[in-house]
C-alpha cells in the first residue's frame, strides 16, 4: 500500500458507513476498534456502535444510528469483496496511526516523571496494532511439514551434556525460559559458563551476562574450561592458554561476556542486545544470565521487597525476551535457607517463591556435598520440565575441580554408582542385582544339605546347649573362689 495521506473526517465517516453495512467486516476489525481515535465529531457514533454490537450481538441500523448520534449516513449496495479487503488494510493502518499519535501525546506527562518504562509500553503496543492474520496450523493437512518445521526452526538444541538431553527429550528450545537453581556456592554460575561454552563450540553465537562477577573472572574460568589448564596455572602458562583459545576460536561460534549491574531489567539486555547486533551483525542464538534474582523488573513501581511479585514480572518479561529474540535462554535463581540440609529439592525450596517457577519451562536443581566435590561429581535434580517427564529425576555429571569443566560421566561410571544423601552409593540397580546373587556350589554327598531348615538348626550330636563353654566354666570358678575367701575373712 502506498502512504497513507491524510485521515480525515471523510475517510473516516467512509470507514463507519462501510462497516454499517457489512457485519463481516466490522467483526474482522472489532479487535483493534477504538472509538477513541476517531475524531471528535465521529467519536459518539464509533462508540455507540461498538456498545451496540458488545450488548446486542448486532450492529444498529441507520435509523438507529441517526436517532442516537445525529449522523446520517448514506444507504450502500453490496460491497465488493475487493472493497472488503481495502477497507480492512486501510482501517489497520489508520488505527495505528493514531494510536501511535494518542501514545506519543500521552507520553510528554509521564517523561517528566521518568516513568520510561511506561512511555515504552505504549509507544510497543501502539506499533504492535495488527489484524489477525495467521490462522494457526492445520493439524492434519501436513504432518511431516509440521514436524520438520519444528526441528528447522525450533527444535531441542543439545545442551552438551547428553545425559541431560535424553532426560529433555533432545535439550533445550528457542525462546524457552530455563533456571539453574542452587544454593551459595553450588556452582550456578560454573554451569551457566559451561553450558554457554558448549554452546559456542557447537557453533553457536551467544551473550553471557554477568551481574555478579566480572568480565575478567568469567572469561579466565572459561579459559580454564577451554583449554584444560587448571586456574592456578593459567597465568604460569598464559602462552599456551592464547594459543590454546585463539586456535579454537576459528572452528567456534561467537561468544561475548558483559557485565551488567545488578537491578538491569530485561530493557536494558534488549538494548545491549540491538546495539550488539548493529555494530557486530551477528544475531544471538543463545544468552546466559548470571542471574535472575539479581534483576529489577521494568515497571518501576513493583516493589523489590515483595519478591513474589517482583521474580514474577522479571521471569516474565525474560521469558519476552527470550521469545522476541528466538534464543536459548538460560539464567539461575538462588535456592533458600530451608534447601541447605535437603538432599532432595522441591518448588518450595525456590527463592522468592513459585511465581518465577510458573513461568519457566525447565527448571534443574543443582545439588553437592563435600564427598561429592571430593569425587568430582555434581548432582542436577529436574524440579520441572514443560515438555519432558523427567521431573523427579536426577543425572549425575563429572566435574573436574582443576579446570572446572563439567563434562558427562565415562559411560562405565554412568552404571557403576549414584549418590544419596551426599554419599556415594554402591552399584546401581544392575548391578545391585548381580551382587545379591549367590555364588554357592551345592555338596550332592553331604546329607545336611538337604534337609529342611529347624534340622539344620539343631546342635550337633555331642554339644548341648547347657553345657558351658570352657572359658566360661573357669571364670565361674575363680568367681566362686573369690566369694569363698571373702567369706572366710
């Protein structure tokens, strides 16, 4: 369509007769319909009109109209479907025009009070004023297009570690909002770096956005984990490890860390996010968060203190994020003082409570002990899973402490033991069958052998019972000649 011009009075009275006279149309548009934003003039009928149809399921008539509101409007003959579809895409951009114009004029008060973040949600919702036009999908007319689109486009994306892609059903979708949840120090931040790395081995370009430690720190712990350099050697050898990186930099995806004070709000990483993209013209395909908790939401007037309400909007507006830039999102969120001495982790043991839960497609526990930091191995517990039953379930990953890389367990360990209460156990359920078996040879000579379980029991022939065992018989008897000098004095 070409620009639209001027929309004035007679365009607009032109949309009105037009609608009077064509039902259809009128219930294609009654979703963006607002008489607000007629004129001044038209502004009664438009109201009138959309009232009638909300309370009578019907649009009035023109002598209805003309009794009410004083407008005459002209008798039409039927319209031409091409008319229709003119009216429809014409009326479209009129209405968002002037909501654009009414969300513009409104936005100069609440700018001189530094409400920001509502200026930008009239000024998007404005913008985002459409028709509905996509129909959804026809389940049955094209299966296979179907699933392929899915697998194209928004299929489960490997995580890195296989152990936990199997219990995902293939890994983690675009545009989902996943948590990490662990307590102080279990290493929310070390499984963010390590999923964000294997990401970008895997080709991918991503952002990791730190609010807690520095650019600095994360980047030389991922050089840790890139190069299998333990920490405290990174600096002694601070050659191979820029060798090591720049040589894998050319067969891997982007990744850029940034750090970001705590109380950003997902406007702030949507800003970073388009000014990164301009400058770089690379598109994201993942972003980790170090972390959730740590985030304000954009209406300024939540109060950080309630942070059932607060970890409500932030997850939401995350989870917007993550479905308006179609990445792999991951964040982490802190679990509570009651979670210290669990060993199993359930939604109460959140942070803040269940509100961010309800928002996020997967959420993953992680839990350690002191044994099992001694072993090398970490525990993650699925707390929820929105398109796997893995909830319940827990995967054992091998961590190595020098270089803090956490890879999936050697398949011969997968089976040989879990732990429990922070304790490893003995071999798993295959194994445990195969241990408990007897191993026992069966003597055909020895008559014993067959007979029923009380003849086994009885003593053999010669012994009773009664019958004190010699040890016993000499400490009665020098019991007994104890008492008897005792007498005597």
């Amino acid at each position: 369509m070409t620009e639209q011009r001027d929309y004035n009075t007679d365009l607009q009275r032109l949309y009105l007769q037009m609608f009077l006279h064509d039902a259809e149309s009128f219930v294609r548009v009654q979703n963006i319909f607002d008489p607000d934003l007629f004129d001044r003039g038209l502004r009664q009928t438009a109201t009138f009109v959309k009232d009638h149809v909300e309370k009578y399921r019907t649009l009035p008539t023109l002598d209805q109209v003309r009794a009410t509101t004083n407008q005459n409007f002209d008798a039409l003959e039927k319209i031409d479907p091409g008319h229709v579809e003119w009216l429809l895409d014409e009326f479209e951009q009129f209405t968002r025009h002037k909501a654009l114009e009414k969300a513009i004029l409104e936005s100069a008060d609440l700018l001189e009070k530094g409400q920001y973040a509502d200026v930008e949600t009239k000024i998007k919702n404005a913008v985002q004023i459409g028709l509905t036009k996509d129909m959804g999908t026809d389940y049955f007319e094209d299966p296979m297009a179907r699933l392929m689109r899915i697998k194209a486009s928004n299929g489960q994306c490997s995580t890195g570690w296989p152990a936990l892609d199997r219990k995902l059903f293939g890994g983690f979708n675009r545009g989902e909002l996943n948590i990490f949840a662990g307590g102080s120090g279990s290493g929310k931040s070390l499984f963010m770096q390590n999923i964000a790395l294997n990401w970008a081995l895997a080709g991918f370009n991503g952002i990791y956005f730190t609010l807690e430690l520095s650019e600095e720190l994360c980047s030389m712990r991922l050089d840790s984990m890139l190069t299998d350099v333990p920490s405290k050697e990174i600096f002694k050898r601070i050659e191979d490890v820029e060798l090591k990186v720049r040589m894998m930099s050319k067969k891997s995806g982007n990744l850029q860390v940034k750090y970001m004070p705590a109380g950003s709000t997902s406007n702030d990483f949507r800003a970073y996010i388009k000014e990164y993209t301009t400058r770089t013209q690379i598109k994201p395909d993942f972003i980790c968060m170090d972390y959730l908790d740590l985030c304000f939401p954009n209406n300024k007037k939540v109060d950080p203190s309630n942070l059932f309400v607060k970890d409500k909007f932030v997850a939401e507006e995350l989870r917007n994020l993550a479905k308006e830039t179609n990445c792999l999102f991951v964040t982490a969120s802190q679990l509570n003082r009651a979670s210290v001495e669990e060993v199993e982790f359930d939604h109460s043991h959140i942070a803040g409570g269940i509100s961010k839960i309800n928002t996020a497609d997967n959420v993953i526990g992680i839990f350690t002990s002191r044994a099992m930091r001694e072993r090398g191995r970490y525990q993650i517990q699925f707390m929820k899973t929105r398109s796997s039953n893995a909830v319940g379930q827990k995967v054992d990953l091998e961590f190595d402490v020098e270089t803090l890389r956490i890879r999936d367990l050697p398949e011969e360990e997968q089976s040989n033991g879990s732990y429990n209460n922070g304790q490893m156990n003995g071999p798993r359920s295959s194994s445990v069958l195969d241990a408990i078996k007897t191993k026992s040879s069966l003597n055909t000579d020895d008559d014993s052998s067959k007979s029923a379980p009380w003849e086994k029991a009885k003593p053999k022939e010669g012994f009773s019972l009664e019958t004190p065992q010699p040890k016993a018989q000499a400490m009665a008897s020098k019991l007994a000649g104890m008492l008897k000098s005792l007498d005597d004095n």
